[in-house]
C-alpha cells in the first residue's frame, strides 16, 4: 500500500511498501528517513484523528504530519 504525506507547510512524500499492519513506529521511521524530523517529534493524523495504528487507512490516503511541540525551557 501506498500513502501521501504531508506537511503543515505542504510538502508533499509518497510512502510506499506499508501493510495495515506496520506498525506505527515503523512508519515514523520511514517518515523520518523521507523529512528528516526525529519519530519523538512527529504526530501523523488521518483525517481529524491522531494515527495510533493504520488500520482502517485505505491505498492512497493522505496522512498529515505535525511536528509535536517542545514544552519546557
């Protein structure tokens, strides 16, 4: 299966060769290797809810992903 990926500022991946059933830190692995942005800080949405695994994602979706912010000084 394949999906899309994008940015809030609208860059745009494919990710290809996911199953539903990778699981969710496999994908954030592959999105790290595609954007560069550590899986710690990474929260993927499909649609209005947060990704929590890829059951029920279907071939071509786009996933959003969002950078999780740093609280804390």
């Amino acid at each position: 299966m394949h999906l899309f990926l994008v940015t809030v500022l609208g860059n745009r991946w494919k990710l290809n060769g996911l199953d539903p059933d990778t699981p969710i830190e496999v994908l954030k692995l592959m999105v790290y290797r595609q954007t560069g942005m550590p899986p710690q800080q990474q929260q993927l949405w499909h649609g209005r809810e947060k990704l929590t695994s890829l059951a029920g994602v279907r071939e071509g979706s786009t996933l959003t992903l969002h950078p999780r912010l740093q609280t804390g000084f």
